[in-house]
C-alpha cells in the first residue's frame, strides 16, 4: 500500500461549485446547519469578492 499525500491550500474561484454541492448536501440531509434550502452559489460567503471568505466583512 502507498502512502497517500494530502495537500490543504485555501479555497480558490475554481472549487466553489464543488464546495456548494458539498454544503448543499449536508444542508439537505445533516443536522448540522440551521438553513433550510441550501444556498445558490451567488449567495455563499467563498462568492463574496470572488472567492476570498466574507469573513473579513463580518469583523472576523
């Protein structure tokens, strides 16, 4: 068996669909978020001026 390598890098324009589908998944079916219909990708934070999180605008 090899060894596998994981790489965590921020979070880039090109991986927000994925991100959504995955949110929008645990927003359907987990318990683990109080939203009722999962976002469309317009309205996810990653969107907010391209694909940097909205943090910053909520003093975080």
């Amino acid at each position: 068996m090899s060894p596998q390598t994981t790489l965590i890098r921020p979070c880039q324009a090109d991986d927000l669909s994925a991100v959504t589908a995955i949110y929008a998944h645990h927003v359907t079916q987990g318990r683990g978020s109080f939203e009722l219909d999962p976002p469309l990708l317009q309205e996810t934070p990653l969107a907010v001026n391209g694909y940097r999180l909205g943090l910053s605008a909520h003093g975080l």
